[in-house]
C-alpha cells in the first residue's frame, strides 16, 4: 500500500526569531474514495480546523476521490507568512492511521 505524506510547519516568532515548527501532518492513501488523514499536535487548533475545512469542501463539491497531486496543490498554496507544508514522501507497510501517528510522535519528539 503506497502512501504519501508531508508534514506542516508553523511560522512561529515572526518579530523576533521567525522559523518554522513542525505541527501536524496530511497523509494521503491509496483510496478509494476521501483517503486523507490530516493531524495536528495539541495547540494548533486554528491548522487543525482550516485542514477540516479542506475536508468540507471536497465533500460539498462532491467529489468521491483525490487527485493524483492534491498534496502538492496544498503544499504550494500555504502562505509562507503563516507556516509550510514539507516535501512529500511517500512510503510503504503502514495503514494511513498509523503513518498520521508514527509521524505525529516523531515530531512532538525529535530526540
């Protein structure tokens, strides 16, 4: 099962000391259908609801599967002023639920 993934960054201190923090994380799967998992560490509520409406739309508009290049659509419409959206990597052996959290704890914990 193919998946792909990138993970969302923050612009955090943008007066003092702008740089990025990692804060959640889109995977995409193989489908059929909506396969989008899109999660975020505690705190970025603001990130969390935007993704969900992302969501929203592609369900008002009826759409019943994701385009080959959806990740790389929303990685290069995020505004630089508001945070980032990582490379796309895509990886094998997970189900999309437990790539969203392996990814997820990996970047609450780096070390």
């Amino acid at each position: 099962m193919r998946l792909r993934y990138m993970i969302e960054y923050a612009l955090r201190d943008r007066d003092a000391d702008p740089h990025y923090d990692p804060i959640g994380v889109w995977v995409q799967g193989p489908g059929p259908g909506l396969d989008i998992i899109m999660e975020y560490l505690p705190g970025n509520d603001e990130f969390a609801e935007d993704a969900d409406w992302v969501i929203n739309r592609l369900v008002e508009n009826d759409i019943k599967a994701l385009p080959e290049d959806f990740l790389e659509y929303h990685r290069d419409t995020m505004s630089p002023y508001r945070g980032m959206r990582g490379e796309i990597v895509e990886t094998n052996g997970y189900s999309s639920e437990s790539c969203a959290t392996l990814i997820l704890s990996s970047i609450s914990n780096p070390n």
